[in-house]
C-alpha cells in the first residue's frame, strides 16, 4: 500500500537517451568512427552482431522524437553528444555539420518548453584516440578538455546541465578490464589507469567549461553506485568483502570527485595490481571541482560474500559473461544471484535500495544535491492485439522507484530531478536490441515509434506531479 504523493514543482521530470544508442547515421555528417563502431563491428562482441549502424535513426527522426518529448510534457531531455560526429579524430579538426546536428537539436527542445540536459561522454571515444591507448593515456584526459570548451563554446547557455561523463564506471572496467564493453580490453591495471584519467579528465573538462561558460553555468557528472550486501551480515570476510566492492566500485570515483582523495584502502586493495603511478602530483586537485548536482544512476542492487578459493565462484554480476571479472583487484570476492524479481536483464528488482543509496549519499554529503539521472527497465514489451503495448511491469517499477525517491526526499534528501531510462527502446550495447527499455517501443524494421502503456502513465505523472497511490499486497509488519 502506497498513498498519493505530490512532488514539488521545481523537480525536474526528465527522459534519457545516448547517442550511440539512438542515433544511427554513423557514416554521415562527417562523423568519425568510435570505438564502438569497432567493437559492435567485431564478431562475437554483441550479442546476434548488432550494432549502432542504424538504431533509432535518431540521427534522421529527432525532430518527430522532440515532439513526442512534448507530448510526453518532459521538462527536460538527458542526451549524449557524440565525440567523433563534432570531432571526428578526438583532435584537430572539428566537424561543423556535427556540431550544427546538436546545436538545431538544443533549439528544438528549447522551442518545446524542454530543458537540454547533456552529457559529453556515454562511452564513444573517438577510435583514434583509442588507438593512441585510448583511456590508459593521460593525453586522453586534454583532448576531452579541449572537446568540452569547444561544446561550451558553441551550445552556451543554452544548455542548462552540463555532465562530463555517464558512468565512468563502466566505461573503465567493463571497457578496459571485464572487456565486455568498447574498447573490449581486459586488464586490470590498464582499466585503473582508466579510471583515473576518466576523473582527470571530468576535472579538467569542468574546468574549462566554467571557463567558458562562468560560474553560473550548472555542471554534473553521472555515476553508477553500487548498493552492494553481504551475503551474512555478521560475518566480518563478507562485511570486508562489501568494504572492497564499494571501494572500488563506489569509492574510486567520489573520492576524487568529492573528497579530493581516493580511499587509502584502494590502493592497498589493488596493489598487486597496480601501483597507481599514474597519479601525478597536483591531478586531485584539478579532479576536484563543485558539482551543482551529483547524477546517479539507479538499477538494482548486489549481494557478495568472502571466496575462500573452493568450488566454482560465483559471478551473479548482471554482465554478459566474460572470464576476466570487472571487479579489478578484489578476486576473492564472490556475487551471488540475488531473490527475485527480475527485470529482463535478470537484475533484481529492489526499489528500496534507491532510497537507501540517496540517504547514505546526502549523509556522507550532506550539502551536494543529487538528481536520478537514469532509471528504469527492460521487459518484453510485446505488442497486444489491441495494438497497445501493456507494459504493466515497466509502470510498477518506474512507480515504486520513484515512490523510493520521495521517501529519501521525506527524509532530507536534496534531490532535484528524475529521468526514465529510456525515452526510445535502444542499442542495450552488449545486448544489442535484444533488450528494450524505451517508454516507447521503436520497430526495429519500420523505425516507427508507438508509446506503451508507461508512456501514458508518465504523461499523467508529468501533468499531476502526483504519484498515484497503489495497493500492493499487505505485508505483515
Ligand atoms: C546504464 O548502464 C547506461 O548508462 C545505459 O546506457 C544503459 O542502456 C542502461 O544503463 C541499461 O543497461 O556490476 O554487479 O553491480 C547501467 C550499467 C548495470 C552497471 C547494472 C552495473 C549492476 C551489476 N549498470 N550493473 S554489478
């Protein structure tokens, strides 16, 4: 049971895309080729060989998504910027006709009544760069610097959230040492170097955006949290197991972004793996910058335990299987499957993780405002005979999650805003379009966009503010 719950008008409704995963038209415009054009185009890499090629073709159809953005009533709208379509090489040049692409997109979605929130990195590094060694090579952190003034410089204040990265999580660890994502490299030490020229590169990047843009300009960075448990909450080897997951996941990034550290214990944890010579004196404090809000993504939580090195370990970690493990450095930590329910992804579903994660968030800051960046699911969303696709699943977790929200919201929590992952079913990288998290279904041979039954309900969310209360089974306590 759940009663109604109003949400205040400043809170910011919002859907969220990225390039790589809506726009199609990767050889048009003078777009140059990303590193995941390369992987998607590299057998065995995604799942049935998709890739990106086409997608949503966003690239062709973004006025009509704007106008379904409208109908949709979105205050604002969460997109990536594609590094190689405004900078084909990563350096040098760039590409007007890219920029001109963003630029007519921002002044859409300003025509709309809708807030342009963009992200500068979802991931697709230009392949030249990656040639060089992509994020293993400090050089990487200034070209992205460069990129991001160059952006300020031709959205302006157009813009009104600035992100540097999404997920630097993912982009180092499932990119560099699990491999399952671009550039598709596995080793430990090469994906921690990854992680701190990400950060470097977010600190010298909001630098010069505020450069560019002065200090009223509103800038953001995004991270995946990990809500990690122990498997048994008395045992001390699973509690330090959880100390190491959230070190590594958690930790490596707020650290530096604010605290202006990383955890001492970090480097002790890794140092059979790295000796973490790539941070130079100086670096924490360029990655250190204000943040005027602290985006987090939000999907479901983990459960791990001591392993004690007997049997087979256990790797319930919700990625497509790969040998070399994400987790750099803690190899005697073992994830277990978490108790149902499941999205389609096989991620649990547990909304009050969220609330937990943004409460334990504004403690340890208790002055950085927060915003849900991404949230949402994958379902199978076939079409019914009445044409409609009854995505009732999708409706019950957007509401409970967003019920988790107020709940933090209820007990202090400063957060300013929530976006549904996604506005269009996608490219699900790995998984290519085998998954599908739009509140719109795209067919994938048509390209026609039709909105499910979540779609609506958002629309009346949106329009009420007001979370409708739902009668869930009573529970005993
Ligand atoms: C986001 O990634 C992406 O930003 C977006 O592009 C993507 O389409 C969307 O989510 C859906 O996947 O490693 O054990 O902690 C989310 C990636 C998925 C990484 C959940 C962490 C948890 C399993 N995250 N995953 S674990």
């Amino acid at each position: 049971m759940s009663t109604a719950r109003t949400f205040a008008p400043s809170f910011l409704w919002g859907s969220a895309t990225a390039a790589y995963q809506i726009e199609g038209g990767v050889a048009e415009g003078g777009r140059g080729p990303s590193i995941w054009d390369t992987f998607s185009h590299t057998p065995g890499r995604t799942l049935d060989g998709d890739t990106g090629d086409v997608a949503d073709d966003h690239f062709h159809l973004w006025r009509q998504d704007v106008a379904e953005m409208k109908r949709l009533g979105l205050g604002a709208y969460r997109f990536s910027i594609s590094w190689p379509r405004v900078q084909p090489g990563g350096s040098g040049d760039f590409n007007a006709d890219g920029i001109a692409f963003y630029s007519n997109l921002v002044d859409e979605l300003i025509g709309a009544g809708i807030a342009p929130v963009v992200t500068l990195y979802h991931w697709d590094l230009p392949q030249e760069l990656e040639d060089a060694g992509g994020w293993t090579n400090r050089d990487t952190a200034y070209r992205f610097a460069e990129y991001a003034a160059k952006m300020a410089h031709e959205l302006g204040s157009r813009v009104s959230v600035w992100t540097t990265f999404n997920e630097p999580w993912c982009a180092a660890y499932l990119g560099y040492g699990s491999g399952v994502h671009a550039p598709g490299r596995t080793n430990g030490a090469d994906a921690l170097a990854a992680v701190h020229h990400l950060n470097l590169a977010h600190g010298l990047a909001g630098r010069a955006i505020r450069e560019v843009l002065g200090d009223d300009t509103k800038l953001s960075i995004t991270l995946n949290l990990h809500v990690t448990r122990p498997d048994d909450p008395t045992s001390a080897a699973d509690l330090e197991a959880v100390r190491r997951i959230d070190d590594v996941g958690n930790g490596a990034f707020l650290g530096p972004l604010l605290d202006g550290a990383y955890p001492a214990t970090l480097f002790a944890d890794t140092a059979h793996v790295s000796d973490w010579s790539f941070v130079l004196d100086g670096d924490l404090d360029l990655i250190r910058v204000p943040l005027d809000v602290l985006g987090v993504n939000y999907y479901s939580t983990g459960r791990v335990r001591h392993f004690s090195g007997e049997g087979e370990r256990s790797q319930a970690d919700g990625h497509r299987d790969s040998d070399a493990s994400p987790w750099v450095g803690v190899d005697d930590v073992e994830f277990l499957p978490q108790p149902g329910p499941y999205t389609e992804m096989g991620w649990n579903i547990e909304a009050p993780g969220l609330t937990e994660l943004l409460v334990s968030l504004h403690a340890a800051y208790p002055d950085q405002p927060l915003m849900i960046t991404e949230n949402g699911a994958a379902f199978d969303d076939s079409v019914a005979p009445d044409g409609r696709i009854h995505d009732a699943g999708r409706v019950a977790y957007l509401h409970d999650h967003l019920e988790a929200v107020g709940v933090a919201i209820d007990a202090g929590v400063d957060v300013r805003g929530y976006f549904v992952w996604s506005l269009l079913d996608n490219f699900e990288w790995a998984y290519g379009y085998s998954k599908r998290f739009g509140i719109i279904r795209v067919d994938y041979d048509t390209l026609t966009r039709t909105w499910k039954d979540s779609a609506y309900w958002y629309r009346e969310l949106l329009r009420t503010r007001t979370l409708p209360a739902i009668e869930s089974a009573p529970t005993l306590s």
